[in-house]
C-alpha cells in the first residue's frame, strides 16, 4: 500500500484495516497513518461463545490502552454502542452465536479521533472493527466474518 493512498483513508477504514491487515506488512503503514494524524488506536483478539465476553475484551482492551476514560460514562456509553454495532455485523443483524453453539474468533482494533473535515464542535468519535471467524465450536466449521461500528464520543 503506498502511503499516500493511506492519507486519503477516512478513519473508519484505517480502523478496518488495522483489524484485518495484522498478518501482514502493510499494517506498519497504517499504523504510520493513524499516528500522524493524533489517531490513539489498540489492537487485541477475544475468542468466546459469549457475547458478553467479546464485549468486555473490546471494552477491556479500550481502557486498559487509554483509548476511553473508564471513568467517563458519555466515553464507556459510546464505546459501547460501537461494539454493539459491531457485534450485529458479525452476527449478520441478530447475535447468534453462544446459545447456539457458534463461537467467534475475532482480531479487533479500536480508533479514536476526529474525523476528517468534520466542524471543531463535532468532538472525537470512536471506530471498532472485529475481523475472524464465526461458526460452530469445531475446526473447520467456521467461516470469515468482519463487523464495524462507528458512533460520536
């Protein structure tokens, strides 16, 4: 990927591309990206049958890594409903995985800043993005998924 195709990315993507390029070598220039724009970002992964257990890693990972003030009801709210949303795209509009026996596999990365081009009142705003596998709890019986979610601070 060159560089200055990256600078042209909205934030949104760079947070999806954060999430699915972490194999791969390209992942250094994205991260070059958000840094050079204040972007604060964290990576992590979270494997579980239990909704509540994606929530709580993403969640973990955002205060843990300062991307949120956990003590900030309006930062953990808003994160929160990223996630959510996030979860939704994986579970294809309705979370079935866990009492269904599916379970995920997931790499997540989280993005916070200002969009770009967006009025100094708009404040920052916060992207989740989880990329992995959702499926029955056996090898081989999963597939690839990808969920976003984006929502102001």
């Amino acid at each position: 990927m060159e560089e200055s195709l990256a600078s042209s990315f909205p934030m949104g993507k760079l947070a999806i591309l954060l999430a699915v390029l972490q194999e791969h070598e390209w992942k250094k220039v994205v991260e070059q990206e958000l840094n050079s724009r204040d972007f604060r970002y964290t990576i992590g992964r979270v494997g579980a049958m239990d909704m509540i257990k994606v929530v709580a890693a993403i969640e973990t990972a955002a205060k843990n890594n300062h991307i949120i003030d956990g003590n900030s009801y309006r930062e953990v709210h808003s994160l929160y409903h990223a996630i959510i949303e996030t979860i939704q795209s994986i579970g294809r509009g309705i979370v079935q995985f866990g009492d269904i026996l599916r379970t995920v596999g997931l790499t997540f990365a989280i993005v916070r800043g200002k969009r770009s081009g967006s009025a100094e009142l708009e404040g920052e705003w916060i992207a989740v993005c989880a990329y992995g596998t959702i499926g029955a709890p056996k090898k081989g019986f999963e597939h690839e998924a990808i969920g976003f979610g984006f929502n102001h601070i």
